[in-house]
C-alpha cells in the first residue's frame, strides 16, 4: 500500500511596491523561512494599496500548503 500524506494549508498575504508576481514571491519566500516541505500556492486576492490617489503597493493573498508531520 502506497504511503499516505497529510497537507497543512496556511494563508499570507505578500506585499511590494512593484508587482503582484513579487509580492506573491516575497509571501511564499518568507513563509518559507519557517516552515519545511513547501507544496503548492494558491493565489486567493490580488489587491493594490492607494495613498493619495496613487498605487503604492501590490498586495497578494496566497494559500501555502506544506507537509504536516506528526512529531
């Protein structure tokens, strides 16, 4: 019988000034400071942050799935 698998998911939101592809990235690159066995990510919401009438940052809400592990 083939070894099954458990998956957690979480939810981040990254941000950055440039791009939604970059503040995707930097959401998964933190995320990934702390946890192992990154699966999948998923974006859910892109938004943009507005200060006087001007797009000042990129914001994306990304689902992570990772490995869970029964320690």
């Amino acid at each position: 019988m083939k070894d099954s698998s458990v998956y957690k998911v979480i939810e981040v939101i990254g941000t950055s000034p440039k791009s939604w592809e970059e503040a995707a990235k930097n959401a998964v690159e933190t995320a990934a400071k702390s946890l192992e066995d990154l699966r999948v990510a998923e974006i859910m919401k892109l938004d943009m942050r507005i200060d006087d009438n001007k797009v000042v940052a990129y914001r994306a809400r990304v689902q992570i799935s990772f490995k869970y592990r029964d320690e």
